[in-house]
C-alpha cells in the first residue's frame, strides 16, 4: 500500500495550523467557530488529512466518522449524532470529560420506548425545556431522570449511554435521581452495560425507515439538546476556566446522502441558537453537497464555479466564507517541493543496491520527474513513488517509470479506479478514455470522439466535463487563463491515454468497426498500442480542418505523428503572427500527447513500431537522440526550405523535451498537460537552444531576435534545477 505522508506536507500543516488557531481556547472567550468545508477530488488526501487531525488532537475532544460509510450501514442522522456524542464523551487524560445531560436524557427515553406517542411526548417535552425558563427545564429533567432510572434497573442496551449524564453535578436533576443512576451506573461498570453499537440500533430502531415528522423533530432536539450541553459545559465558571480547547469534529464525505442530511441539520440547529457554541466542524467532501445549494447556505453554484481556491504559492489555508457560518476551501495539490521530499525518501528507501539517477542531483531530478507527471496529485504521487520501488536493483530509475506508466501497466489502472468517480460506467470510462486525445473534454464532445454512444452516456459524460471536482483540473490560473473548466488534470488525461493505447482502432471516424474482447471488455491494441490514440487524433485532426480551424488540425496531426503537416502549419505561422504568439502557438503544439509506447518497443519517432521488442518491456527504450533523428529523417528525403527545416527540427525537440521553466508571457495557453518520458533527462535542451539561435539570426527583426533568444534562455540549464 503507498506511503500517505499524512500530516508531512506543507499543504497539510497550513490545514493543520488553521485548526490549531481556532482550536485553541482562552478563559471567557466566546467564539464564534464557523464550520469549514474542505473540497477536494477523489485521490486528493482529505480522508487522510482528517485521520492525521484526528490523532495530532487526540489529547482533546475530537470525534471524527465516515459518514459514507455510515450511510452504506443504514445509519441515519440521528445515529450519526449519537455515535459523535461518544466520541466526544471519552475521556481525556489532560481534559475534563464532557457530560451530556440533556441529550444522554432524551436519548435513553427515546430508545427506551416502545410507543410513538411516549417517545413523541418525551420530545415535545425536551423540546419545551430547552427555550423554557430554569424551572420547567429541571421539572422536564427530573422527569427524564425518573424514567431513565427505572429502565436503566435491567442490564438492557440503554445502559451504554450512562457515562453522558453528569455523576455528582447538583441542580441538574434531584438528589434521589442521581443516587438511582449513579447505582446504576455502578452496576453497569460491574459488567451489565450494554455496547455503545447497541445502543445505536435501538435509538435508531425506534423509527424504523421512516422519515416522518416524528423522526424529524426528534433529530432537530436531539441535536439542539447537544450543542446546549456543550453551551452549558463549557459557560459555567469551573468549565469556561479548565476547558482550553474547542471541541473538534472531524466530517468525511459529507456529500454522500448521509452527509448532506447530518450537515444540514447540524447547521440549521446551530444557526436557531443565539450563542456560539465550542464546536468546530472540519468536513470534506469530493463535491459540493447538495445539501449547501438551497439559499439558506449560499444558493446553487454556477457551472464550474466553487468558492475556496487555494493557490498554489499561497501558503496559508485561507477558506472563503459563503454564508455565516460557514466558509469553503479546496484542497489544492502538492507543491514540486513536497513531491521532492517524498522522492528523498523513496531514494532512501531503495537501499544501496540500487544505483542512484545518472542526474546530477538525484532527489531533484526525481521529485521533478515525478512532479511532472503527476503534477503533485497526492495520491498519484504516493502510488507512482510505490511502484517505483517494486523493481528490481538492476532496473535503472527512468526505466522505472516508464515501465510503472505504459500501458497496461497495473499502476494504469489502480490510479484510474482511484481517480474516476465512484461508480462511473464502463462506457463512461471508454468514452473518456477516446475524450483524453482532445485538447479539453468540450472539444472531444462536439468534435465526434463519442462515435457509439448513446443519450445517457452523452448526459454522465456532460457532468463530468464541466464538474471541476472530478475532472480535477483545481488550478485556478489555468482556468482564469484559458476561460474554460473543462480540461482534465494533466494526470488524469495521460492515465486515460494509456488506457486508450490498450483498445483496438476504430475503423473511420463513424466507428464501424467496433472490435473488442470477449463481454465487452477493451481488447489488446496494435503492436505498437497506439492504434486508437492515432486513430482518435485522426478524427480530430479532420473534424478540425473541416471547421477550418488549422491550428487544432495542427495539434492532432502532431500528436498522430504528422510532424511535417505541424511543423508546416508552425512555419507559415512566423510570416502571420508576433514574436510572443508564434511562441506561444509553438508551446501549445509542444504540449501535444507523445505516442504511447511500451518499454523495449522501437520505433520510428513518431509512434509506429521499427521492430520487436521484447514483451515484457525487458529492453530499454531507444535512445532519445535516436528516437528524435527518426522523428525528423523525413528531411532528407529532399529539399527542403532553411527555415521550414529549422522549424521542423524546433518542433521535434521540443515536443520530445521535457517543459521548460514557464515564461508567463508565451507558456500560458489553457492546457496543462505534461509528459517528460520522452526526454527525462533533458538531453535535447541544447538542440532545442541551437534551432532558437539559429532561427534568431535568420529573423533579421529585433523584436523576433529579442524573443527567441529569451525562449532560448529559458532552455539554459536542466528543468529540475
């Protein structure tokens, strides 16, 4: 199982120092604690940020569920409530025990009777005491406490919710009722108490499956009975001096059914209160809950807009307030800096028997690489850097990963099933997979990619397109950059174009010819495993130069390997376009997907297979001086113009070549993606470096030579330095 680094990560201490400003708790401070969603896509570390809160806080209350989980049990909100009542209820070595009164009451005469009606008094009861003056509030207690004490006499499940009711506290209810429960208290801690699980399925019994107005109103005291206990411990003199903490509820996907239920019923409760209470809430979920879209909590979000952003050079974890009490931050990916810490140690790890990277500084060029690839994703970093470990002493590092990343490598698809949303259809992944070779998922949807599919797979495949949570694109400067949300993470589209390299070719651009394997299952692609991916580029590319857009038809023939018809395109564009533009059409064209192809399979450059290679990837790839000859030996087949050579040669190196540091003015063109295995170790930077000087003399134009020569600059030294 990959390492999780939980807690080790910048990104995850400022989550923590956030917590921990708002954990914290002086003497007669009254805050007022807003609860803070944290949004993140599948992979992103939520689930493992909270497992690190929960237990850097475990010496206060902190509670901390599932809340997917417990909805696949057939847990209701009410059980939830309990079940974080327990935990909060725990003792602490260095912290009062919290007690409560209100809720142990009316949760122990819920669970304890049979008839509706007795229960719905009991509610109705509670519910009156809780606004009512003192008086009717110990009269409803001391009838509570009377009822509890009589079926607290038998060792039943109930019992289990006795530690929630104060022991020796005066003026909560009269002395003869604390003198009955203490007894059985003491009864049950001689082994007659029933399991706190136990006490859950009878709590949660009482209503059965129904969600009636009985059920209803029960959860809505219940959860005012609890955060009035709270109020209550911590605003008396001993409680306000000796608690120092806030209370920490830790909330996993609470965009399940579950949670949107719990979560809106505990902020509805919270906001009916007038005080503040010591409850600071941290959920996460993978979508925005469906439950913060009514106006009462902000209002429906626009396509693709969600509050929170995180940029990446921020370091503090700043959530953004969308109604009161209530603020919204997104999880962002690790930085390149996090992603070398981890290379360290996985470097470490790999022990002396295996040789260190031929780079010179060996973590950077890892954690660069790495990075690269996964552009910090957390949990595709975490499963990269483990597979990475899983080869042999005698297989070098960039072997490694190219062998960890080719298709049908088990890593493809452990990260795909990690990355896809939960229960996305086996047509829905087919589809995406053929949508990866587009430059963004808007393009692939009206360009003809969906050659088979029908109006359901089109409306599953429209919400995923514009859900920037699961395509995973969070890098908020592309968005602003490009004007558009629909572009996958650079992970998730290399991932999905291996798995498209697994697929035969479709036969046309109309897919008549559908091959596959036995039950629909993907078959095995062409020997090279770039069939489909050169088969999709195809339809785009003609689908492009039909709309007359050359540039996109630019793009696709590239990536299908037509490295003349781009470079051409390239070339004719210096005569039409600025210095700063023709660079950044060469940056967009550089960006174009490589040709998919397994270790120890040679080819001609451009993806087409030049002969055997061993099956089971036991040979190394081809040098990459080799392979980028091959790409460009189309030149000598006869005369061709200086300058349309000099571009040809650019092009080629550069799409080979790992990305340079970005120049803001030229490198920011809406598309993120990024493979650096066709060149890991930057050897084609001073090829790159001649043709840009080359062509700078060849301008005769001071703006053109100005700026080809600081593009030239920016190939000056390796990328990982």
């Amino acid at each position: 199982m990959p390492q999780e680094w939980a807690g080790e990560s910048d990104r995850d201490r400022a989550v923590e120092r956030y917590v921990r400003e708002l954990l914290e708790r002086r003497p007669r401070s009254r805050a007022d604690l807003p609860a803070t969603l944290l949004l993140g896509p599948r992979g992103s570390g939520k689930t493992t940020v909270l497992r690190h809160l929960a237990d850097w806080a475990r010496r206060a209350p902190v509670a901390r569920l599932d809340l997917a989980a417990l909805g696949q049990e057939g847990r209701k909100p009410i059980d939830v409530l309990a079940a974080l009542v327990f935990q909060l209820n725990a003792k602490k070595r260095d912290f009062a025990r919290l007690r409560f009164p209100s809720f142990g009451l009316l949760a122990i005469a819920v669970a304890a009777r049979m008839e509706a009606a007795d229960r719905d008094d009991a509610v109705r009861q509670m519910e009156q005491a809780l606004i009512g003056p003192p008086s009717s509030r110990a009269e409803v207690f001391n009838q509570l406490a009377q009822y509890a004490a009589t079926v607290l006499g038998a060792p039943t499940a109930v019992t289990a919710a006795l530690p929630l009711l104060p022991q020796w506290q005066r003026h909560w209810v009269r002395a003869r009722m604390r003198w009955r429960l203490a007894r059985a208290r003491r009864r049950a801690e001689g082994g007659g108490a029933g399991s706190v699980e136990g006490f859950l399925i009878d709590l949660n019994r009482r209503y059965g499956d129904r969600e009636s107005a009985e059920r209803r109103r029960a959860e809505s005291v219940l959860f005012d009975a609890f955060l009035d206990d709270l109020r209550r411990a911590y605003g008396s003199r001993a409680g306000d001096l000796r608690r120092t903490t806030q209370c920490l509820v830790l909330l996993d996907n609470v965009d399940s059914p579950l949670g949107n239920e719990f979560l809106a019923a505990l902020l509805e409760a919270r906001g009916k209160a007038e005080a503040p209470d010591p409850l600071l809430v941290l959920a996460t979920a993978g979508s925005y809950p469906a439950a913060l879209e009514s106006f009462a909590f902000g209002g429906p979000r626009q396509l693709g807009a969600l509050p929170g952003r995180w940029p990446a050079d921020e370091e503090r974890f700043r959530p953004e307030q969308v109604v009161k009490g209530l603020v919204v931050g997104r999880l962002r990916d690790l930085a390149r800096h996090e992603v070398e810490r981890q290379a360290e140690e996985v470097l470490r790890s790999a022990g002396r028997q295996v040789a260190p990277p031929a780079a010179d500084n060996g973590v950077q060029w890892l954690g660069w690489l790495v990075y690269e690839v996964t552009r910090g994703h957390p949990a595709g970093t975490a499963g990269l850097l483990a597979a990475l470990l899983e080869w042999g002493p005698e297989v070098g590092w960039e072997e490694r990963l190219r062998r960890s990343l080719e298709p049908g490598a088990p890593l493809v698809g452990e990260l795909l099933e990690r990355l896809l949303p939960i229960g996305a259809s086996a047509e829905l992944v087919r589809t995406l997979a053929r949508a990866a070779a587009a430059a963004d998922l808007a393009q692939a949807q009206a360009g003809g990619v969906l050659w088979e599919d029908g109006a359901r797979v089109q409306d599953e495949y429209h919400d995923f397109s514009t859900d920037v949570l699961r395509t995973m694109h969070l890098d908020g400067a592309d968005e602003a950059e490009s004007g558009r949300v629909e572009t996958p993470h650079p992970l998730l589209r290399l991932l999905l174009l291996r798995r498209l390299a697994e697929v035969p070719a479709q036969d046309g651009p109309d897919g008549a010819d559908r091959r596959r394997g036995t039950d629909g299952e993907q078959g095995t692609g062409g020997p090279d495993g770039t069939d489909a991916v050169r088969a999709a580029h195809t339809v785009l590319r003609e689908r492009a130069a039909a709309d007359g857009d050359e540039r996109t038809a630019a793009y696709h023939a590239l990536a299908a390997g037509d490295l003349a018809a781009a470079a051409a395109h390239l070339d004719g564009a210096f005569d039409r376009l600025t210095p700063d533009e023709w660079c950044a059409e060469l940056c967009r064209l550089r960006r174009a997907p490589l040709p998919v192809v397994a270790a120890g399979v040679r080819t001609n450059g451009a993806g087409r297979v030049d002969g055997a290679g061993g099956s089971d990837g036991g040979a190394p790839m081809q040098p990459v001086w080799e392979r980028y000859e091959r790409l460009v030996d189309h030149l000598n087949e006869g005369a061709v113009e200086q300058r349309l050579r000099t571009v040809t040669r650019l092009l080629a190196a550069e799409w080979l070549g790992p990305e340079p540091p970005e120049d803001p003015r030229t490198d920011r063109v809406g598309d993120p993606y990024r493979d650096p295995l066709g060149d890991p170790g930057a050897e084609l930077y001073g090829e790159i470096q001649a043709r840009l000087h080359t062509l700078a003399v060849h301008a005769d134009s001071v703006p053109w030579t100005s700026v080809l020569l600081r593009k030239a600059k920016q190939y000056g030294k390796e990328p990982w330095l």
